[in-house]
C-alpha cells in the first residue's frame, strides 16, 4: 500500500507488457512515457489525500482540471484508497 512513484511505474509496465505477451519489443515506452507517468501521478495523488480537492490540489491543477484527467485516463475513484 506505500508503493514510491518509481515503484507504480514500474509495476504499469509491468501490467501493460502483459497485454502484449511480456514483450515490450516496438512498444514506444519512450514516447509512451509521459502518459504512464501522468497517469501515476493520479492515482499517487488519489491515494494519497482525502479528497478529490486535495488531490488536485497536490498535482497543482484545479479540481475541474483534475477530475477530467481522472475521466481521460479512466481511473476508478472508487478503487482508489484515500488517505
């Protein structure tokens, strides 16, 4: 449940190379990237605080903001644990 930043990536690589086989080979993570850390950071933030403000707050976007990145990269809330 305390998993570091680099940890969360990590494992989304993990999850994601199991879609293709276990093999990454010409999966773009390079370019891929930066959506696999945005969208760490959001669930960080979402386990991390109490509330959907707070998060947003933490990721230094306002709440309108960081409730559409949730719904961009189709996080359930409702499965995160907060605080």
């Amino acid at each position: 449940s305390n998993l570091t930043l680099e940890e969360l990536i990590g494992l989304k690589l993990e999850l994601s190379s199991a879609y293709v086989n276990d093999k990454l080979y010409n999966f773009p993570i390079w370019r891929s990237m930066y959506y696999i850390c945005r969208e760490a950071c959001l669930m960080y933030s979402l386990s991390a605080c109490r509330t959907m403000k707070d998060s947003a707050s933490l990721m230094g976007i306002t709440e309108s903001d960081f409730r559409k990145e949730v719904k961009r990269y189709n996080i359930d809330v409702e499965e995160q644990h907060y605080g």
